[in-house]
C-alpha cells in the first residue's frame, strides 16, 4: 500500500512539474527584447534638418548637431504626444537649460507627417516649454531624419552627446518621469561638467511651482 501511494505522489509531482515548466510557472520569465532608436552610444550624431518653431530659429531651417558645434547636447525626439511624454520632456529640458553655462544645448526635435499641423501645434504649446531650448519639427516627417534609424514605436528618443558623439540613448516607449528621468539627469551631468544629479522630486510641477517667485 505504501509503495502504491509513493508511485502515485511521484506520478503526481512529475506531471506538476511538466505542467508549470510548459506554462512558464516558476522563476523562468521571457527577457523583454530591447528597444532601439537612433544612434547607439558611441556613434556619431549625422547631420539633421528640422524648421524652427521660436525666436531666432522660426521659419529656418537649422541642424542642432551643427549649432552644439561638438558641445554636450541634449537632442530630443519627439514621436508621439501624450501627457507622459511631454512630462518628461519638459522636466529633462528645464534641467538640462541649467547647464548651459557648463557648455550644454538642447534641442527638441518633433516628428509628424502633417508638417504645417505640427508647427501650429508647437505654436500653441510655446508657453509651457522651458527657454533656451532649440524647438524644431523635422523635415523628414514622422520617420525623421534617415540616417538617425529613429523607432516610430516609441514615444520620446534621448541622445546625449559630446563632441558630436552619443554618449547615452534613451528610447522610451512608456515614458515615466519617476522611472526614465533619473538615467538621463545622470546622462546630462556626466557630459557637462559632472556635479550633483538632482532628485526627481525637485523637477516636478508641484515642486517648481513652489520654487517660483511669488508676483507683486
């Protein structure tokens, strides 16, 4: 009778095991395939062409590789606007404008088939992005520049560069301030001088609003 019972629990245990390794139950996971977009650390940053949207740039056309003139850049691309998206750019892009005197530019790059919709679309949102930041839309449509191998299936693409090298990519297909910002805020102080990488709590709206002098 023992025997019986120690063959069926065997039998049992046996078909378990099948079971949860055929299912993935357990510690074994599938590794999520990386994202890609835009030249990879290391490569050089090719020469763009985007329309400018503000100021001095507005109506031409400039490259914001040649106007960094081999300085630390923050060149971002824009894919897809959603809330998330412009979160996360908009923190990164204010930060980054702090460097500036340590040689840092940047420049936000927005990519849409619809050029003339784009360029009033980023006419509208004027007052709410951060100064000194090159605002363009590219002139290769929602693909952007060839050259560049930009992924139109993630949201927002970061390349940091010096000298006009990537020294950091960050494409980001959920963009989440919390989670994406601290990587690139590191990215952006390594290439500029070095010095103290601020937390992400100091960036957000509440906290800037806060730190914004009170008006007469």
């Amino acid at each position: 009778m023992f025997r019986k019972h120690s063959r069926r629990r065997l039998s049992f245990l046996l078909v378990l095991g099948f079971v949860s390794f055929a299912t993935g139950v357990g510690n074994v996971t599938a590794a999520e395939p990386p994202v890609f977009s835009g030249p990879q650390v290391g490569e050089s940053l090719p020469p763009m062409q985007a329309k400018g949207v503000f100021g001095e740039l507005k109506g031409k056309t400039f490259d914001p590789v040649e106007m960094a003139d081999g300085k630390p850049l923050l060149l971002i691309f824009l894919h897809q606007k959603t809330r998330p998206a412009f979160g996360l750019i908009k923190a990164i892009a204010g930060f980054a404008k702090t460097r500036r005197d340590q040689g840092m530019r940047t420049a936000l790059i927005y990519l849409d088939d619809d050029q003339p919709e784009a360029l009033r679309w980023m006419g509208q949102i004027e007052r709410l992005l951060p100064e000194k930041v090159a605002y363009g839309v590219s002139v290769d449509g929602g693909e952007g520049p060839g050259a560049y191998g930009l992924n139109r299936n993630v949201q927002t693409t970061f390349l940091v560069a010096n000298e006009g090298k990537v020294t950091a990519n960050f494409a980001i297909v959920s963009p989440q301030l919390q989670v994406d910002g601290p990587e690139i805020l590191k990215a952006i102080v390594e290439v500029s001088g070095g010095g103290e990488v601020p937390k992400i709590e100091s960036l957000t709206p509440e906290a800037m609003m806060r730190r914004r002098p009170a008006r007469n």
